[in-house]
C-alpha cells in the first residue's frame, strides 16, 4: 500500500478539531482502535497529552510513545498494533532526533510507507517529506539526523504567512534551501489541509502555495492535484 497523510500546518480552529475529522474514518467502526500517539517534537508534552486524548475519547485510545524511557521494541509493537499515527508539532529536530535515537525512524519510515495512516500538523508535517531542512526550528539538540520519512517528494514549510511582507521574508528564507536541493516546498498557511493518497496529493482545503524548482512560486488551487512539475496532468 502506498503512503496515506493527512497534513495540517495547524491543528484547527477548536483544539485539534481538523485532527480529529482527519482520523474519524480510519477508527470508526473499529473495536478498539488505537492511535500512535507521538509528541516527540516537545519538551512539554504532558501539557497537552489530556487535551488529546479527550478531544479522541469514544473513538480511540492512545498510546503515547515515550522516546527516552520505552524500548525499541515497546515503541515498534504500538506502532504495529496502531490503526492510525499521530504526530502533533513542536521543535521538527528534537522529533527527528528522538526517533532516531530510540531506533524507531527506519521502522517508523517503512510503515508509513506500506500504508499506515499518518496524521499531523507543523512538525508532523514537515518530518513526512525527504528531509526536515525547511523548518525553522532551532536545532537546539545537535541533532545530525535531517532525513524525513520520505513518505512524500515534497518537503512542507507550515505557518506560512498571508500577509505579503511575511511571505517575502520568508520566500527569502526558503530560497537558501532551493538552492542545494530540487524537490518542491509546499507552503501551508494556518488553516491549509493537504492529503495524500498514494500517488496523489491534493490541497483540501485552505491556501497553500508551491515553489518548484526553476520556477515562480504559484498559489494551490483547493480542491486540486499538488503535481511534482507543472507539465505533469
């Protein structure tokens, strides 16, 4: 099975509203469903682990993977038995670094590969592309690992403004990283909702823009096909 995502910049405009639609269809009518639930990007996860899991409580239950004090093998039989993964934002290089120092980002990658449904938003987002290098996070933990799961060509760049003056600066930014790379960065802004189906992405909905490379920025129409060339029909 190829790879299934359901990416928001932002959670929704009520808790995790958007979060929780995206993942209706894959627990409804399950006995027992659970939910991979992976706050690896904070350092303050405890925070908000009750407002998730009430916001899911009659249709899933969570198990939270806890990168420094589960096994390698604990955190793989949650993410085995899981009818869904969730992964929330937060610094995208303590994320990245945390999977891989557990051991669980090849094992990770090749689930969400074959198939496994994947929802997130900002830096759940970002780890679904080649790599993590379009986040604006500090890298704060040294970490040297900025391969992404892979499970999509294209790399995310969340929070994206709509003001001119905000997209401009960070346009600038985001110039530096097509520079050395030529896969596309897709742009959300808050509110923007990207799925993608196997071979197919689609913006659902809200405003996103598209940089490829050699080419202009251009705004996403929603509802359509997010192409990897403009030529490609």
């Amino acid at each position: 099975m190829p790879p299934n995502l359901h990416l928001f910049s932002a959670p929704g405009q009520n808790g995790i509203d958007d979060i929780v639609e995206a993942s209706r269809p894959y627990l409804a009518d399950k006995d027992d469903p659970i939910i991979a639930y992976l706050p690896l990007a904070s350092l303050y996860a405890e925070k908000w682990q009750g407002m998730n899991e009430e916001a899911f409580k009659g249709l899933a239950r969570f198990q939270t993977v806890n990168a420094e004090l589960m096994s390698q093998k604990e955190i793989e039989k949650i993410l085995r038995d899981a009818s869904l993964v969730y992964i929330p934002g937060g610094n995208t290089f303590l994320l990245n670094h945390r999977l891989h120092a557990c051991g669980t980002m090849f094992y990770l990658r090749k689930r969400i590969q074959a198939g496994l449904p994947l929802v997130g938003f900002s830096a759940g987002a970002i780890l679904c592309g080649p790599n993590i290098l379009t986040s604006k996070d500090m890298n704060a933990v040294q970490t040297p690992h900025f391969g992404g799961l892979n499970a999509t060509p294209f790399n995310f760049s969340p929070h994206y403004p709509l003001d001119i003056y905000g997209q401009s600066v960070k346009d600038e930014w985001l110039a530096d990283y097509r520079f050395f790379h030529d896969n596309p960065i897709v742009m959300l802004s808050d509110g923007a909702y990207v799925k993608a189906d196997g071979r197919k992405t689609i913006l659902v909905r809200g405003e996103a823009w598209i940089w490829r490379k050699d080419a202009e920025k251009e705004k996403l129409e929603e509802g359509g096909l997010i192409e990897l060339r403009k030529d490609l029909k």
